[in-house]
C-alpha cells in the first residue's frame, strides 16, 4: 500500500516538473519571438530614417571660384548639409572630389563642390 502512495506521489511530481518545463519553455518561446520582432522593427525604422533622408535629396556638383581669404573650411561651411555626417567628413569629401591632399588651397583656384539639392 506505501508503494501505491509512493508511485502516485512521485507520478504527480513527474507531471507537475513536466507542466513546469512546458511553461516555462512556452514563457522563452514568447519571449525570443517578441525579442526578435522588436529586434527588426528597431532595424527597420532606423535604417528607414538614415535612408530617406538621402534619398529624399539628389547629390550635386558646383563650382566655386576660392577668393582671396577663403578657406577649405569656410567653403564646407557655407555649402555643409547634414547628409554629410560632419564638417570634418565633409571638408574630406571636398579634398577627395578635388583630388586635393591637404587642406590648403589658393586664390583663382576653382574647387567641385558637393551639395545636396
């Protein structure tokens, strides 16, 4: 008779750590699913932002003729937009579009000068 009441005890044990692992399986499913769908909502918009923000504009060309005082730095200044992240990446991409090495220009030069329109 102590067996029987052993066996039963020890069986309803058995089902409640089984309907344990199931919950708590159930509970680390919703999670990671809930998890993985705030995961690629965040990238989604996020990356939505950085490219409309680009796409919205066309980039361009202009020339400026570089007057007497003038500056790579006071070009970029007057022509920088936010597209171009920073002034200090956007007097690099002047440098770059200019074929320029360093950041000393002369006057009569004529410089490219990228913008957004």
């Amino acid at each position: 008779m102590n067996t029987n009441v052993n066996k039963r005890t020890s069986e309803r044990q058995n089902r409640n750590h089984r309907r344990m692992v199931r919950m708590i399986r159930r509970r680390l499913l919703v999670f990671l699913v809930v998890f993985g769908i705030s995961l690629v909502a965040v990238t989604a918009f996020s990356g939505a932002e950085k490219t409309s923000a680009k796409t919205d504009r066309t980039k361009m060309l202009t020339s400026v003729y570089v007057q007497e005082g003038d500056s790579l730095w006071s070009i970029a200044e007057e022509y920088y937009t936010p597209e171009f992240g920073s002034i200090r990446e956007y007097v690099k991409e002047i440098r770059n579009t200019n074929g320029l090495s360093g950041d000393k220009i002369l006057y009569g030069y004529t410089l490219l000068i990228p913008y957004y329109n």
